[in-house]
C-alpha cells in the first residue's frame, strides 16, 4: 500500500521522473555519440561512449534489467504501467531496451566495421 496521505509522495515521484527521464536521454545520446564519432574516424570518443553505456548495461544486468529508479519510484505508486517511473511515452517505455539495444549493438558493429577499415 502506497501512503497517500504523505503530500511529498507525488513531489517525490515527480524528482525521480524527472531524473529517470533525465539520465534516460544522456544514454540515448551515448548511442547517437557512437554511431556520430564512429563516423567520423573518432575511436577514442566512440570507445568511451561504447564503454559508459556498457556500464548502464551492467547495472541494468545486475539489477534485473530494470533500473534501480524503477525500484525507488515504486514505493511512491501504485501504478504499473510501463511509464509510470519515468516521462517517456507508455510504447516507447515498454520497448526501450528492445529498440535502444539493437542501435547499440549497431553501432558497436558499425564502429568496429569503420575501425578494421570493412566499411569506408
């Protein structure tokens, strides 16, 4: 049971919303950085954006492909919807992982393509 009585409760899932969302976009823009510095022959900065998403992957893996916010959002909700931890539209929270992985895993082939000179 969720305590609604407590007036932070909705101030508080609104913060960790926000800040999902937030840390949400900075690994979406890790991917597009792959495939950009991948690109332009940048291997160093295409390896360290490769690298700090392999890191959320990670903690990801360790906390059971979900993210530790999803936890903490939780305890605020009762609300189970794919989006209810974070600002993103319910279709685009239930397919994330799906879709955001593949252009990961992408971009890491495309790097590594650029890298060994397979592709100009």
């Amino acid at each position: 049971m969720v305590p609604q009585d407590r007036p932070e409760t909705g101030s508080f899932l609104t913060v960790i919303k926000a800040t999902h969302t937030i840390v949400w976009l900075f690994f979406v823009a890790c991917i597009a950085a792959i495939w950009f510095f991948a690109a332009r022959a940048d291997y160093p900065n295409a390896a360290l954006s490769i690298g700090l998403v392999t890191g959320e992957v990670v903690v990801l893996a360790f906390n059971g492909w979900t993210c530790p916010l999803t936890a903490v959002a939780a305890r605020h909700t009762e609300d189970r919807r794919a989006n209810f931890d974070i600002y993103l539209p319910e279709w685009l929270a239930r397919h994330n992982k799906s879709i955001f992985g593949t252009f990961y895993l992408a971009g890491i082939a495309f790097t590594l393509a650029r890298w060994t000179r397979l592709l100009p």
